[in-house]
C-alpha cells in the first residue's frame, strides 16, 4: 500500500464519517513529502468546486506559496473530474496516481463520464448553453492587460 | 451594453490595474441580482484556481448558501476553460453569458483551446500522465459511503 494513497484514502474516510461531503480524498507531494490533503467538501460547505483535488491543490500552493506546482504530484483516490483535471493541468502537475476509475465512481452516482463526454462537444450542443455577449466591450480588459509591462503570464 | 456583462467587465479591469491576475471577470446572477462577483486572482493569491467564474461561482455559493445553483446565470467577460465550465456544470448553472471568445484569449496567451483539446484525448494519451495505484483500497471509501443512509448526493 502506497504511503500517500493511504493518506489519501484517510481523507475520502473523513469525508464520509463528517458527512462533509462524497467519498473521495487527495494529497498533494513534493519531495517526498504531503504539502496539500483535500477531501471533498460540497455538501459541508455549500461549494461546488470543493473537490478533493481542488482542496488538496489549493493546499499546496498555500503552503508552497506559488500557482506552479510542476514539481509536486497529485495522489487520488478516484479519477480526477474535468473540473479537477484541469485544475491540476493549471497547477502544472505532471503526473497523477489515481486508484478508482471514473467507471466506479459511476457506479456510485458521480457520473463524470457525462460530463467528459459534454466537454469533449462543439460548444453548441453542450448542456450548458453558451451565448455570446458584447464581445467587443470585453475585448477592453484584453488591450489593458496587453498595455500593462508588469503583467504575470501563468 | 449589458448591465450583467459590464459588471463583468469590470471585475476584469479591477484584476489587472490590481495585478491579481489575467483579465477575466464573471458575475453569477439570481433573479435580476448579482449574488457572486469574482476576477482573476492567481496571480495575487498564488492559487491556480482561482479563476474569475470560480471566484464568483463561490461567492453566489456563500451567499445563497447552497452548492445547486440551477436557478442563477452566469456572465463572463471570456469563454470559459474547462475547469469554470465544470464547476459551473456541478453547480448546475443552466446558462452562461461569455463575451470574448477562447481564440481571443488564445491571442493574448491563454490557451484554453488546448486544454479543451487534451481533455477530449482517451486518458492514456493526455497530457499528465494518469497511473493506477491501489484501486482496490480506494473503493472502501465507496463503500462506506454507501452504507451510510444519511449521506447527501450532488
């Protein structure tokens, strides 16, 4: 049993017996060492982003004080969703041990696979609908951002 | 002009004349009122994120106090990357009002697209690496969760 994936699977434990949220946990590694644990957090505190991952990213980059964690690794206890997924691609994490699948997380009533299905659709038939709004005006912040020498890319 | 998306707008120039981070902006609206403003804060806060629509997705989740937003809007001043779209598909936000368009965004440096393009990839052809670890141990969690009749789906 892998040290950290148990640590992990410690945090999807604590979710379920606080009620704080689905059965799912995360640690983030740096070294050899935890820098972020996240369990899910949805139903405790009312926000739809508080996965695990995201937690547990969130975490890390607190206490490693930088958005750049292509140094760290992301250990999870089920297949990271879109929103997590990408979260991590932000965090520039570069490799993700995960142990259940997307399939039985499925199994439970998380159906991610819809919802990697929905992303991978033209825009337009997407299940949220997506309509364009004064694109030019919003263009504004765009050239301000360009004019601006101190900007930070990330 | 859009009161919604000029709100927007400037949630996104208030990021960059602060230097929090990139040019987006994102208000979540419920029943003709603003219940969640959010820009970029990655930079400034180190976490990668915090995009706009996360921000305000859970603002709007504080101040209604409840992760299902399926009554609420959401307008952004930009298309938004996989992680915002996700989170606002798990706070189940009908409808999304976006101004510029992600070839915009790719135009000043953001490349959504191919992060869009990654994740439309089978998992084992993307770009962080995915590897299976424990996944036996990982569906104890599950199956706590299962047994508990007093847990809260999402």
């Amino acid at each position: 049993m892998n040290e950290f994936m148990q640590a992990a699977i410690e945090e999807a434990e604590h979710a379920v017996a606080t009620a704080r949220g689905g059965p799912f946990g995360a640690v983030v590694v740096h070294e050899g060492h935890i820098v972020g644990r996240g369990h899910n957090t949805v139903v405790d505190t009312r926000d739809p982003t508080a996965h695990a991952e995201v937690n547990a990213i969130r975490e890390a980059s607190r206490v490693l004080d930088r958005f750049d964690l292509s140094d760290c690794e992301l250990y999870t206890t089920c297949e990271p969703c879109p929103m997590c997924y990408a979260a991590a691609y932000w965090a520039r994490i570069p490799r993700i041990y995960r142990g259940a699948t997307k399939e039985d997380a499925a199994g439970i009533g998380f159906d991610d696979k819809a919802m990697y299905d929905d992303l991978a659709r033209p825009t337009e038939d997407r299940e949220i609908q997506l309509v364009e709004l004064d694109r030019e005006a919003c263009l504004e912040p765009f050239r301000f951002w360009e004019s601006k020498p101190d900007r930070v890319p990330y």
